[in-house]
C-alpha cells in the first residue's frame, strides 16, 4: 500500500518543486489547488498542467475572501514593486490574512479523509516575500494541533505537515527543480497575470534573482524571448 500525501500546489516553482520532490520520496500525490478569487487564474492553469506533467490527481477548490484584504484580493488595489527586496520592513500588500493557516486546514480535512500520512507545502523562509505564515517555528505549532486535533492522532497514525524548501534559497531551489526534472516552463510566479511575467513585482524579482544566482536560464523567459 502506498503513502499519500497531500499537496499544495500554487503552479509556482517552490510549489511545483515539491511536489517532484514528494513524488521521488515515493508518496502518492494528490494535489490541492484553490481558486480563492486571486487576481488571476494564471497559476491556477500553470498548476493543473504541472499536475498533469507530474501524473497526479489534483483538485481545484474554490473558496472566497469576500473582505479582500489583500493586493492579491482587490485588482484595484497597487501591487508592490520593489527593487530592493531584501530592505523591506513591512509584511507586503501582497500578504493573504491567514491564507496558510486557512489552506493547510482544507488540507488536513482532505488528508485525513483520504488516509494521508503528509501535507506537503513549499514554503519558503529565506527567499520570500516576508510573510510571516512562512516560518519554520510556524508550521511546528501546526504540526502540534494537528496532534490535538484530529481523529487520525487518536487512531495511533499520523499527518505531518513537511516543508522540503523552508531553509533553501531561490537558488537552491531552482537547482533542485531542474535537477528533479521540474516543468519549470510551466511554472508562474508573477503577481500579474499577464501572457509574460512583469518583470517588475516583487515575486518576478525573486524569481529573476534565483535563475542568475543557480546560472540558469529562466525557460519561461527563454520561450518568449529566446536565449540570451
């Protein structure tokens, strides 16, 4: 019988990344994706196709924010640009109140009802935006309620949420992603979504910043444009 795991999976390439991580572990995916009324379905279709690639089932949910909140909730609210991210002293505009917490729960009723052993998530907390439902210590407390919490604990078995990527940079995740044979073509990171990437926001400039610092050429660039 084989494990299963749950996935959270954005279409973006940390996402992406470890679902191909969880698949070599040997886990059986399945893939949880929302549509929470973001400001674009541009990485809902990038998930379903890395989905598809990947062999695995996936499951789009759909959910709503009906109070936004969130730049990634209000298309008329501004989107940040910020050319030195690293500087920043604010969590972004960009942030979703509690949009981790609120996915993992869905994703804990959906392991528990399928018999998952794991929920994998591909946080990050060295290249990232600043959101705070990305830290390590985070995701400990979570994994501490699951054991409070749920009927499956108290069968004797266990749900664990793993973060493969928390303590990997950009880098280093791009270098494991192609080394994993990640679609990363497939991948979107960009907070708008457009036909090709902004370039601008500060998710493009991760993004950008990563692919130079692994010596990689961004293929969702390079299908567009063409190699440098």
């Amino acid at each position: 019988m084989s494990k299963k795991a749950v996935i959270l999976l954005s279409g973006g390439l940390d996402s992406a990344t470890t679902l191909f991580l969880a698949k070599k572990q040997g886990f059986e995916c399945f893939c949880l994706v929302f549509d929470y009324g973001q400001r674009h379905i541009r990485e809902i279709e990038s998930a379903r196709r890395i989905a598809k690639k990947a062999q695995c089932r996936c499951l789009v949910l759909k959910i709503s924010f009906p109070w936004r909140g969130s730049a990634l909730l209000d298309k008329k609210a501004t989107l940040p640009y910020s050319k030195n991210i690293e500087r920043q002293q604010q969590i972004p505009s960009t942030y979703v109140p509690a949009r981790n917490t609120i996915f993992l729960s869905f994703a804990l009723s959906y392991a528990e009802v399928i018999g998952a052993e794991a929920i994998f998530i591909g946080a990050n907390a060295i290249d990232f935006s600043g959101y705070p439902d990305c830290r390590p210590q985070y995701y400990l407390r979570f994994n501490s309620l699951i054991r409070l919490a749920t009927k499956t604990t108290f069968s004797g078995k266990e749900i664990k949420i793993i973060t493969p990527l928390i303590k990997k940079s950009k880098a280093e995740i791009i270098r494991l992603a192609n080394k994993l044979g990640v679609p990363l073509e497939l991948t979107w990171s960009c907070y708008r979504g457009l036909k090709v990437p902004c370039g601008k926001c500060d998710s493009c400039l991760l993004r950008s910043r990563g692919f130079a610092q692994a010596k990689l050429i961004d293929p969702l660039l390079e299908k567009r444009y063409g190699a440098c």
